[in-house]
C-alpha cells in the first residue's frame, strides 16, 4: 500500500487515506450557521452578546421591543438553542 501511494504521488497523483478523503468530501456540507441570519438578526445578535436585554437592544436600534423578541426567536431557532443563554458559559476548554 505504501509502495502504491509512492509511486502514485511520483506521478503527480494525490494520495490520502479513507479518513482524509472523507473530511475533504464532508468539508463543503458544513454550513456557517451565522451565514444564514439577516442583517437585523446579526446586529440584534451582536447586542445580546454585548449583554443588553430586549428593552436596551430596542432603543440601541430604534425598533420595537416586541419587534427585538421576534428578531431573538429567529436567532434562536437559525442558530438551534433554546435560550439566550444557551452556550454562553465559558468552556473548560477555554479556561
């Protein structure tokens, strides 16, 4: 098998194992969830990050509190969690 992959890579070919070969095909399948928020959602997105809550996010942007809960509904459902919260504790990873 070693011997194949040599002469494979001497004549230009490319040679990677199953394991590799799979993540390169599943690379492209991955979709950015952020990529899939509005402009609106992402800047209401950002203010949460900041720590306002909805009354302070809406009188940052001008809108409608009711309007920021709307915005914050579809953010949760795009971005599949349940809370506001939900992943915003640190990580022991990251510690």
């Amino acid at each position: 098998m070693l011997l194949n992959s040599l002469k494979s890579a001497a004549n230009g070919l490319p040679v990677f194992s199953n394991q590799i070969h799979q993540c390169f095909n599943n690379r492209h399948q991955y979709q950015d969830p952020l990529s899939s928020l509005t402009k609106r959602e992402f800047e209401v997105l950002r203010e949460i990050a900041n720590g306002l809550k909805n009354i302070e996010i809406s009188k940052s942007l001008f809108i409608f509190e009711e309007t920021v809960k709307v915005h914050i509904r579809n953010l949760l459902k795009k971005l599949n969690v349940c809370s506001r919260l939900e992943g915003s504790q640190p990580s022991l990873y990251t510690r």
